[in-house]
C-alpha cells in the first residue's frame, strides 16, 4: 500500500500546483504575460489566514474568504501598478518586474512577520479517511484539496466558456484590438484575470499550509515556480492543461522523494520539464499558433 499512499500523496500535492498553475496559464493567455510574483501572493495569503485565526480568533471558513478578498485586491494592484505600464514592452522588462514585486513582497513579509516559522493551524476539519481494514489512510487536507482543486477547474472552464466575462477573455487573448473594437473592456478583463487568479492562491496557499503546516516569507517561492512548469508541462493557457501538469509533476515529485532521492526530487522535476519541452514545446495540451504578419 506505500506505492499508494504516495501516489495519493502527490496527487494532493500536484492539486495545490494545479490551483496555482491556473493563476499563471490565465494571466499568460489572456494579457501574454508571466507573472512570477505569483508565488508570493500565495504567501500574502496564508498569512491572512494565520493572522485572521491565530491572533484574532476569526472562523477559519471566514479567514479564507477574507484571505481571498485581500489576495485579490493585492493582484489587481499588483497588475495595475507594475505590469498594466509594462504591456507591448519586451518579456525581459516584464521578467525583471515581477521578480522585483516579488522581492518587495517578501521583505514585506520579513519586516512584518519576521523570518522565524509559524506553525499554520489547518482549517480543514474533514477525517481521515481509513482503507483496505487501516492499511491505507488517506487525510481529509488531501481529500479537500483534490476536490478543490476538480471543483475549480471545472467551475473556471464554465466560466470561461460560458459567461459573457469569460468569452470577453477568450476575445483579448485572441486580440486585443479586435476585442477593444468590439466594445470589450481590454483593462477591465486583464485586471479581472488577475483578480481570479490571486484569489485561486489564497486558496491554494491555505491548502498547501494545511498539508506542510510550517509558513515563512518564502513558503510561496518554491511552489509559485514549480505550478509555472506545471502550467508549461501542461500547456501554458490552457485550463485542463494545467490541472493535467500540475497533477503528473506533483506525483512525479513524491515518488522521486520515496523512491530515488529527497534532494533529488526537483532536479528531476525540471529535468522532465525540459524532456517535455525537447519533445512537445507547447506542452501536452498546448497548441501551436501561427501569427500572420
């Protein structure tokens, strides 16, 4: 049963990834842009939760959703603010900004919290689940976050596909000038991007600390540039692509841990990343786009 268990170990794991995944392949398909200060928004996050909980003694389920709402406000700010003055310029002046939002989160973070590491209290109160006579036993953190994570990808590709909203998106990712044209908000769709995708790393943020109960000013680092390769390895801007990556890297992670080594389990991560890409660049769900000039 040990194959199992870490089968659905990473499983749990590769759902926290896919959640963040779908912050980054939105961003980049509708406003083509990478927004790698993503993982620390997961941070901001479960800070919130920790503050709102440990300090202040707020239900846990009113944490989240307060969580959510400064997640949010922080994304659209974040987009405002340092990337919307950015589009049409070059990838690289994109790249060096949200690495420096995201070393301002950070120390942020440092000087409010400080660098020791607070022992996050898990909001999930669902049991065990015990199978196979007590040889398999699944967590309650794992279940939730599995069905979170279906639950959101099939409630964000509805969304996108069926609300006037979502198809607005479709609309700027395919051309933004067309879609202006058309009579389409262009800078009210991308901040809403944001604000959807920030709002998705609250969530996956208090998931992933109810699973790994340790938070610092980094816990957002690590998993904010592994959900990017799953959002590549599944096909960057695509939905179920990243839901598919992020499930694949994170089982691939945990058995790498179990069964070759724990310090050489993001080395093989990446290096499966770069198979994937030698082999089908555009990821598993990724399609090929030809522009006309």
């Amino acid at each position: 049963m040990s194959f199992i268990s870490y089968l659905v170990t990473g499983i749990s794991l590769g759902s926290v990834y896919a959640i963040i995944a779908l912050g980054y392949t939105m961003v980049y398909g509708i406003a083509k842009m990478l927004n790698f200060a993503h993982g620390d928004v997961i941070m901001v996050g479960s800070y919130v939760v920790f503050v709102a909980v440990s300090n202040m003694g707020v239900n846990p389920y009113v944490a989240i959703l307060i969580s959510m709402a400064v997640c949010t406000i922080l994304g659209m700010t974040i987009e405002k603010v340092a990337y919307k003055p950015l589009r049409g310029t070059s990838p690289l002046a994109v790249l060096i900004t949200a690495i420096g939002v995201s070393y301002l989160l950070q120390n942020l973070a440092l000087l409010i919290f400080g660098a020791d590491t607070k022992a996050f209290t898990s909001v999930v109160t669902l049991p065990n689940l015990v199978l196979f006579e007590g040889q398999l036993t699944i967590s309650g953190v794992t279940i939730v976050t599995v069905v979170a994570c279906i639950i959101i990808m099939v409630c964000l590709t509805l969304f996108v596909n069926k609300t006037k909203p979502g198809r607005a998106m479709i609309a700027v990712s395919e051309d933004k000038g067309a879609a202006e044209l058309m009579g389409i908000n262009v800078n009210g769709t991308i901040a809403l991007t944001f604000a959807i995708g920030s709002a998705l790393a609250a969530i996956a943020g208090v998931l992933l600390c109810s699973a790994y109960p340790a938070l610092t000013p980094y816990t957002g680092s690590m998993p904010g540039i592994k959900a990017f390769v799953a959002a590549v390895f599944g096909g960057i801007g695509s939905i179920p692509g990243a839901m598919i990556g992020g499930i694949i890297l994170g089982v691939i992670e945990n058995l790498s841990k179990a069964y070759i080594s724990s310090q050489m389990a993001d080395a093989i991560v990446f290096a499966v990343l770069i198979v994937v890409l030698l082999v089908k660049p555009t990821g598993i769900l990724g399609k090929n786009i030809q522009e006309k000039v």
